[in-house]
C-alpha cells in the first residue's frame, strides 16, 4: 500500500473535506489498511497539523470545527471496521466514560471507547460536557469497574481530580479505577492527582484499562 493514501487523508483533514475523508476511510478499508493505522497514519496527522496551525495563528475557528467534522466522518466510517476486527468477546470489565464538563472534544475519547469495546470491554460513554457528579452517579448505578474521564484543554483537566473527589466522597474509591487521558494530560499531572491510570492514546488505554482490572483482582483476594 503507498503512502499517498495516509497523506490524501491528511489532506482532507487539512482541507476540512468531510466526504472526501470518507471516501478515503472507505478505500483504506477496501485496500484491508489496519483501520486504527488509518487512523494514526493519516488522518490524525492532518487534525495535528491544523491544531498546530490553530495556536500558532496560521488557522481559526471555523477551520478547526471543519477539521473536526471531518475526522469525525472518516471515524465514523472505521468505527465499524474496528468493532468487527475486535476479537475478544467476553466482558473484561465495565468502564464509564466521558469528557469532562465544559470541554466538548469528543474525537479522541470516543476513539477509545471503541478500542475499549474492540477489546472486549463493556463501555457506557457519557459523551460530552459531562457534570462532574454525573461521573460517580453513573459508576454506582451500573457497577463500574474503571471511570474513564478525558479533557482536552489545560482549563478542563483540573475537573479530572473532581471526578476523582466526587467518587471518594461516595465511598467508591479504591474499587473504582480511575484512568485520565486527553493532549494535555503528562505523568506528572498523573501522579498529583493520584489517578490509577493513563495513556496516551486509545490502544495504549487499551493495555492500561486490562491492567487496572488485573489490579482489581489481586486486590479482590486480599
Ligand atoms: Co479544540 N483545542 N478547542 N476543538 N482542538 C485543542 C485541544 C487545542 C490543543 C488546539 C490548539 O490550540 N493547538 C486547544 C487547547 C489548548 C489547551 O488548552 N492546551 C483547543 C482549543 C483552545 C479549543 C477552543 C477553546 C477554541 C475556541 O473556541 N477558541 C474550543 C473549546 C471548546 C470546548 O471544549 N469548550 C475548541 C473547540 C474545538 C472544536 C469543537 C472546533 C473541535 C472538536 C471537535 C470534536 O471533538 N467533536 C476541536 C479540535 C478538532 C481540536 C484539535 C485540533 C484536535 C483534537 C482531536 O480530535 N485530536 C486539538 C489540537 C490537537 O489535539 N492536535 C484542539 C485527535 C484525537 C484522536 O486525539 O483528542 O488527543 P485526542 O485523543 C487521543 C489521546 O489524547 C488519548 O487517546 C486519543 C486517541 O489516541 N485520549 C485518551 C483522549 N482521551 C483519553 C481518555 C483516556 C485515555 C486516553 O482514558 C480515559
């Protein structure tokens, strides 16, 4: 497979052309192109260069919510893909998911719901904006194993440790796992709000939300 394809894809990121992007999603998926390389190869290079060119004042608002409409589509054409190459089957833990509140970027969170749920995984996505006591609500209601809280902005990441406050006062910490990810998230931001768990992206949350729930059982036969 050449390469132009991952760079036709980020072109139409770039470009902010959601059908084209779609088109592309669905030839990398007739050419049998890994979908989530699809994803990392090609079209995520193109929102990085448009994010990048958003904070240096090369680029604008509208063009970023073009962008983002536009990987939206060709996500959403790959999502399928992804749910039917996801081998494993069984429930491997229950996650509640969401962006925390006052931050709308839904791209990447959703991203890892998917993989979540490729992977064998039971995923109650939240969606957006989502109220910090909703987080703990919807974790007691449903028996969540791990709270999956993603921001994508420096002012929102601080309502990652209010989630974190929110489930303590419930009393369901430590048997909630909670993992953070989103740009801004570092290690280090990690381990002052003592989150359980962080990646950097969604197959990487993959592998970390598998070890939470190894954590759990060792913590289970204490
Ligand atoms: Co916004 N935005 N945006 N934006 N936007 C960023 C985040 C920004 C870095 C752009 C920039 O300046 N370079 C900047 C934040 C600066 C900061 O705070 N540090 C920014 C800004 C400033 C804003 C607004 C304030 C702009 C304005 O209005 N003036 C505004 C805020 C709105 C709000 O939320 N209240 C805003 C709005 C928007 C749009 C609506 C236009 C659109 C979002 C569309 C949507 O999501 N439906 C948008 C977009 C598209 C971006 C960029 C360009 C792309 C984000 C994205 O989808 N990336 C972004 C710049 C950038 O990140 N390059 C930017 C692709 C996605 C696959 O990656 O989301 O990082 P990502 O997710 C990854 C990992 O982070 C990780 O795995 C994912 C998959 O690999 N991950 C997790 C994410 N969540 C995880 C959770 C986990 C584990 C891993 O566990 C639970």
């Amino acid at each position: 497979m050449s390469t132009q394809l991952f760079e036709d894809m980020a072109q139409s990121i770039i470009n902010g052309e959601a059908q084209e992007a779609k088109r592309l999603a669905r030839e990398a998926i007739r050419q049998e192109v890994d979908p989530l390389e699809a994803i990392n190869r090609g079209f995520v290079v193109g929102i990085d260069q448009v994010g990048e060119r958003f904070s240096c004042g090369e680029a604008f608002l509208p063009e970023l919510v073009m962008a983002g409409e536009a990987m939206k589509a060709a996500i959403a054409v790959l999502e399928p893909e992804m749910a039917r190459q996801g081998t494993v089957r069984q429930t491997l833990g229950k996650v509640v998911l969401g962006t925390v509140a006052g931050d709308i970027h839904d791209i990447g969170k959703t991203l890892v719901g998917t993989l979540l749920t490729a992977n064998g995984f039971e995923v109650i996505d939240l969606g957006v904006d989502v109220p910090i006591a909703a987080f703990a609500a919807k974790a007691r209601e449903v028996g969540a194993d791990i709270v999956g809280v993603s921001a994508l902005l420096t002012t929102t990441m601080t309502r990652q440790k209010d989630v974190m406050a929110a489930l303590e006062d419930m009393g369901l910490r430590p048997g909630v796992k909670v993992m953070v990810g989103g740009a801004p998230v570092t290690q280090s931001w990690v381990e002052e709000i003592q989150a359980d768990g962080f990646s950097e992206d969604a197959i990487g949350a993959v592998a970390v939300a598998k070890q939470l729930m190894a954590e759990k059982a060792i913590q289970a036969q204490e």
